[in-house]
C-alpha cells in the first residue's frame, strides 16, 4: 500500500513538470527563432534605406510583445490564481499556438503591402499577452507540485527547459541557415522554424488539458481570500519589488548575450551566420545540463548565496571577455565566451525560479511571479535589442552590449540581496491539511 501511495504521488509531478515544461518550450523556442531570423525578417517585412533601420525596426517589433506581458501577466496570473494553473496554463498555450501559426503563414511586404508587418506585429502582441501569463503560473505548478526539500531542484526545469528551448532553436537555425541557399531561405526556408514549432503546441495543449491542479492551490482556493491585485501590492509589495529586480539579469542575460548574439556576430564581429549558431548550441547544452544541478545544489547550500555568488562571477567576466572577442573575432573565442558565461550563469539559473516563487503564498503565487518578471522582461528586455543596436550606432563601440548587461546584473545584485530571508512553506502545509 504504501508503494502504492509512493507511485501514484509521484505521478501528479511528473505531469506537473511536463506540463510546466512543454509551454515553456514553445514560448522560448519561438523567441530563439524570431531573434535568430532578425536578419531576414527584417529584409521581408520591414525593407527601407538601410540595413540598420530595417534591423531597427525589427528589434522593435520583437519588443512590441513585451508592451502586452505585464498586462497577460495581470490578466492571465489573477486567472490562474483565482481559476486554478490547469485553467490557465491551458489558455496560455493555444495563444501561443495561435500566434505562431500567423508568423508562419504571414504574406511579406512584397506581397500585400503594409500588411504583412501589421500580421507579424499583431502575432508579437499577441503572443506577448500569452507569455505574460507562462511565467508565474508554471513556476507556481512546479514549486507548489515539489516536495519543500526539492524545490529549488523542481524550479530548475523553469530555466532549463528554456535554456532546452533555446538550444532546440539554436539546432534548427544552424541546420536552416547551413542547409539552404541564401535565396530559399529568404523565400521560405525563414518560415520553416515556426512551422516546426506548431507541432509542440497541440501536444502542449493536450498535456496541459488533462493535468491536474496542484494541491497547494486547492487548500489556498479554499482556506485564503480572493486575490486580488491590491493585496498583492499592499502585502507583497516589497516582494514584487525584489522578485522584479531579481529578474533584471535573468533578462539581459538572454534577450542580449544569448537572443542577440548572432545579430551581433554578423553585424559587429563580422563572423559567418551559420557558425555563429555554435556558441548558442554550446552555451545552451551546459545551461540545460547544469541548470538542475545549480537548483539542487540550492536545496542544500541555501538559494540565496549561490545567486549572489554567481552574479558576482558573472559580473566580473563579461567585460573581459568580450574584450577578448572583439581583439580578435572567431568562431572558437565566441564559443569560449559563451561557454564560460553560461557556466556562471547556470549558478544563477538553477536557483531562480524557486528564489522568487518563494516570496508569495500560495493564493497570490502566479500574480505576484507574473508582475515582477514581466515588468522586468518589458523594460530590460523587450526593448534590450533595440538598445544595444541603437547603443552600438551611437557609442560607435562593439563592447555597447556589455555595458548593458553589466547594469543589469548590478541591479539583480542588489534585488537578491534584499530578499527577505523567510521563506513560504505553504505547499506541504497545504498537502498535509488536504490529506
């Protein structure tokens, strides 16, 4: 019997984090691969005088989505905190399907006129609105379906299915841009990834419908108040505060040194297209492998000191490196590059998502992770192509993007550094009262 009990309670988790996983999956994948077909995009949808303004314009677009994340993160996290995760994270997914499925068949300006950039930035919207809502909610799934000794090791997967994400996007890229000629990939071979990434969103669905809510929310469904976006202000605010800052170097760390880099290595270093995708397949292997291993080890030796020490690391790397790369372009330097910041990196990454799903209760859990990650992603990280290209142009320096960055990982410095030590042990308080 108790075997039995064994089995079947580790069944919901294993549900918990595919389901958690899957959508992540499918919300990174197709911003590696938009980020990665800025170059053609940019030629197709956005054609004007200049390289630098089309490209411009496409950074733009790409940060036009993430105008809508605070508000799907608000709309979308009230729902899943009042509704239940399944309910949400059901929703989540077939926007996202939806809005893949418009970047995939969108007709190029050649062919309807203004048109075709109004579908693409439509598609951005809305699935910057689905997005919105991803992050707190399948955070909240997987902290709350995790033993309280094991979070840290659960959360893990919320950064390590990206990082998997990232480097599934990476592989098709590099595969895309290596196998085909510069005409078919510009005529239809740019499409090719998102149609790909239309398979994972039934599947998504599919897992995402036939979960089951965590029961952490059911006893917060039943013994907490309604939440609402007051309280979450008036009793957690310093938590969003900290939870946002805490997100600031997650975000230029992806959206610049991992989304931009091939923007860059073609624009700045001068290094072929495909093989930039090296770096990326690389850097992101050792995220998703250490990732897990950074978030179990945060169960043991405590969340908080391994993400000071890991921004610290990082902080202290970046400029020199890149310093490094710019002497003397390559392939191997910018694959060492990316090697040694995503091992620093991965300290930080394993830890996060329970470090922040940590600092809000149960019932006000995916509204209090939804506002300060995606406010955080809006300002920091939308828009953080589009300031790095326009800092490049202005400063006239190829080291702009690491100035950037380096503010950023200041920042979350100082957020991790005033988390309050307590942490919510509201999931086994909540199972043991269910049982």
């Amino acid at each position: 019997m108790a075997t039995a009990n064994r089995k079947a309670g580790r069944l919901p988790n294993t549900r918990a984090v595919a389901a958690a996983v899957i959508g992540n999956a499918l919300e990174w994948y197709d911003f590696t691969v938009f980020g990665f077909m800025t170059v053609v995009i940019a030629q197709l949808f956005f054609p004007s005088h200049s390289d630098y303004s089309s490209i411009l314009l496409t950074t733009a677009t790409f940060g036009v989505a993430f105008v809508m994340r605070p508000v799907g993160g608000i709309v979308l996290g009230l729902y899943a905190d009042r509704a239940g995760r399944k309910a949400a994270l059901t929703m989540v997914i077939g926007l996202m399907t939806l809005g893949i499925l418009m970047l995939a068949i969108a007709p190029p300006y050649s062919a309807i006129g203004i048109g075709g950039p109004l579908i693409i930035v439509f598609a951005r919207l809305l699935q910057g609105f689905s997005a919105g809502g991803e992050f707190g909610s399948s955070t909240a799934l997987l902290i709350e379906a995790a033993p309280f000794s094991k979070r840290g090791f659960y959360g893990s997967f919320q950064m390590a299915s990206q990082a998997a994400a990232l480097l599934l996007g990476a592989l098709v890229g590099a595969a895309i841009s290596r196998g085909m000629s510069p005409e078919a990939l510009n005529s239809w071979g740019w499409r090719v990834p998102f149609i790909l990434g239309l398979v994972i969103g039934p599947v998504g669905f599919y897992i995402r419908r036939n979960m089951t809510d965590t029961e952490a929310f059911l006893h917060a469904k039943k013994t907490a108040r309604r939440a609402t976006l007051g309280e979450v202000f008036a009793s957690h605010g310093r938590e969003v505060l900290c939870g946002l800052g805490s997100v600031i170097a997650l975000t230029v760390t992806v959206y610049v040194l991992i989304g931009y880099l091939p923007t860059f290595a073609v624009k700045q270093l001068n290094l072929p297209f495909a093989q930039s995708f090296t770096a990326l397949i690389v850097g992101n292997l050792l995220l998703t492998v250490l990732s897990p291993v950074a978030g179990a080890l945060s169960d043991r030796i405590g969340r908080k000191g391994l993400s000071l020490w890991s921004l610290l690391i990082t902080l202290a790397l970046i400029y020199p490196l890149f310093s490094w790369l710019a002497a003397e372009p390559s392939v191997a330097r910018l694959v060492i590059v990316q090697a040694l910041l995503s091992i620093a990196l991965a300290g930080y990454y394993g830890p996060f998502g329970a470090l922040i799903a940590e600092l809000f209760p149960a019932h006000v859990r995916s509204t209090g992770l939804s506002l300060a990650y995606n406010i955080a992603v809006m300002l920091f990280g939308g828009f953080g192509q589009f300031i790095v290209t326009w800092l490049i142009r202005t400063t006239g320096s190829q080291l702009a993007p690491t100035f950037y960055v380096m503010a950023g990982l200041a920042l979350s410095l100082v957020a991790v550094a005033c988390i309050p030590a307590t942490r919510h042990a509201d999931v086994d308080e909540g199972r043991n009262l269910i049982r």
